[in-house]
C-alpha cells in the first residue's frame, strides 16, 4: 500500500504559529505518515492522500489582483478537480462562506434557526450599508431597531482589513460608514469572550478578555467613533497596546459555565453541518443581563491557542481521511 502522504498549504507565518513540525513528527511516528509542502513545483508533487490548508489567504490575495496567488489558486482549483474524491480540509467553495461578513451572519443566523428553543444560540443581526447617507443608514438602523452603540466592519472578513474596525457612539459617528460596511449592534458581554475551536468532532474553549464601554466612556464622554484592529483586543494574555489600555479591563476570566458548555458539542454538530467545515472557530458571547447566547464571528482555521493535543486530534483526523 505504501506510506500515505498528507498534503498542505499554508502561509509561512502560519505554518509557525500552528508549528506545522509538530504534525509532520506525529504523523511520521504515530502513522509512518509523509506530511508534504503543496507549495512547490507542481509538475512533479506527487499525488497525496488528503490536504489541509488555510487557501482563505490565497484567495483573499487572489482576488486582490495579486498575480502570484491568481495562479496558484488555479492550480489549486484544476488539481482538486483532476483527484476527485481527494479529502480536502475544507473544500475551497465551502470556505468562502467566511470570507464575507454577510453571508457569514446569515450562515450564523441558519445555524441558530437550526437549534431547538432549549438549545438556542442567537446571532446579533446585522445591516449592510448601500449608501453612505447618514439619514438613510439611521432610517435602515432604526427599522432593525439597532441602537447605538454599533460595531462597523468592512464586509471583507479576511486580511488587514478584515480586521479594522469602529465602535460608532452617535449619528455623526456614521460620517464615516462606507458603502459595503457591516454594521452590528455592540452587546454589552462583562468583557468577556469565549472562543471555540473546532477541529473534526473535536472542541476546544478558551476564555479572553473583550470589550467593555465603561473605560472608554469615562475619560471621553464627547466621542463619537473609536477606530481598532480587532487583531488587538482579545490575545492570550492583555499587552500594554493602546486598544488594551482603552477598551479592556481586569475581569473574571473565568471558564464557561456548565450549562453551556453542555450545549456546545450540539451547536459544534449543528455548525459543522450547514457550514460543511471541519476546522473552525466561532466567538461566543454571553449577554450581559440576560445571559442569552450569542454567536458573533466565525473564523476558518484560527490559530488553535489553547487547545490541548490540537496538533495530536488534526493529524489523527488528517490519517483517518487519507485511509478512508
């Protein structure tokens, strides 16, 4: 039969983060398992027996014009089809999902529709602005009955800009909306988000430090928009970094409670089906008061901080699929 080849394509930075290495040594030791780089010459890559990837990357710089992605997006895309059957972790068109913030809120608002009422998790809603005229965006906000303070993102949800965001805090803040803009309602949440990762059937929760108001507020009570990279506010442990300072703030890092943590492994079997994705994550925020469930982020391979024998679970995944 041969030794089975597990194949993979990821950015430098992202193979280091995930320490990739780790992989191919537990492949090699556990499976007599090749893991092999699908970034070289394609003419001679030899055939492989299932691929994981993060191509969310390249197809963001695909569609940026960037010549070099273009090309290797193609060749991803014929040799995909030219091995029919291949397992793919995850197949190109089901990613796309996650890389546009509206049919992402419509993906999450499915899902929720999919629980039963005991098991409900909500999605906070959204608005995609058509016009930047600010009374047309407040009559559209008003309908939704959003009120203020709003999160505005830009309908990419991938790169740079994936991640630059604005808390609007008043009509003159919606100045600056731009057509194509996302906007959600902010949900106060105690500063508190909870990240699921999802490998396969596999879980993992963390808990990070959000966003409170209450700090920003109170030194400027006058503001109008605050603009951040979200890159910034919920890391492993809080730095010194000028959106830390502003918009977080000591709390109970505390795990998620037990109720729903009972509830998780049903929302993960739900999410894997409608989105048909094995390796994700979703942001979970509990509402303050009412301490009703939100989901209000999905992310395509992130970077698994946290989880316990990730490396372990993804290559017995990757295994299984390539013997399959």
């Amino acid at each position: 039969m041969g030794r089975k080849k597990i194949g993979y394509w990821l950015k430098e930075g992202k193979a280091k983060r995930i320490e990739v290495s780790k992989i191919r040594d537990i492949l090699a030791r556990k499976y007599d398992c090749d893991l092999v780089s699908m970034d070289g010459d394609w003419d001679s890559l030899p055939r492989v027996d299932a691929v994981f990837h993060k191509m969310s990357d390249l197809i963001f710089d695909a569609r940026q014009g960037k010549k070099t992605a273009v090309d290797k997006l193609e060749k991803f895309v014929k040799y995909f089809k030219t091995h029919v059957g291949l397992p793919v972790f995850d197949p190109l068109p089901n990613i796309e999902t996650l890389l546009d913030r509206v049919l992402m809120m419509e993906a999450i608002q499915k899902c929720s529709n999919t629980c039963s009422v005991d098991t409900k998790f909500y999605s906070c809603g959204y608005h995609l602005v058509e016009s930047e005229d600010v009374i047309s965006i407040t009559q559209s906000l008003t309908a939704k009955e959003f009120q203020f303070p709003l999160i505005c993102k830009s309908r990419i949800a991938q790169g740079a800009l994936g991640h630059d965001m604005s808390i609007i805090f008043s009509e003159e803040g919606l100045n600056q909306v731009k057509s194509s803009n996302v906007i959600v309602p902010f949900i106060d949440h105690d500063a508190v988000l909870y990240k699921v990762f999802v490998c396969g059937d596999k879980f993992h929760v963390v808990t990070r430090p959000s966003i409170t108001l209450n700090k920003l507020l109170s030194s400027n009570s006058q503001i109008n928009v605050y603009n951040f990279h979200s890159d910034t506010v919920s890391k492993v442990t809080q730095d010194s970094s000028r959106v830390q300072e502003d918009l977080c703030r000591a709390s109970d890092l505390s795990p998620l409670n037990e109720m729903y943590m009972a509830l998780i492994p049903q929302w993960v079997k739900i999410m894997r089906t409608v989105l048909n994705l094995s390796l994700f994550g979703f942001d979970l925020i509990l509402e303050s008061c009412s301490k009703k469930p939100v989901i209000i982020d999905i992310n395509y391979f992130p970077g698994y901080d946290g989880f316990e024998n990730f490396h372990e679970i993804l290559s017995d995944m990757l295994y299984q699929a390539a013997i399959s």
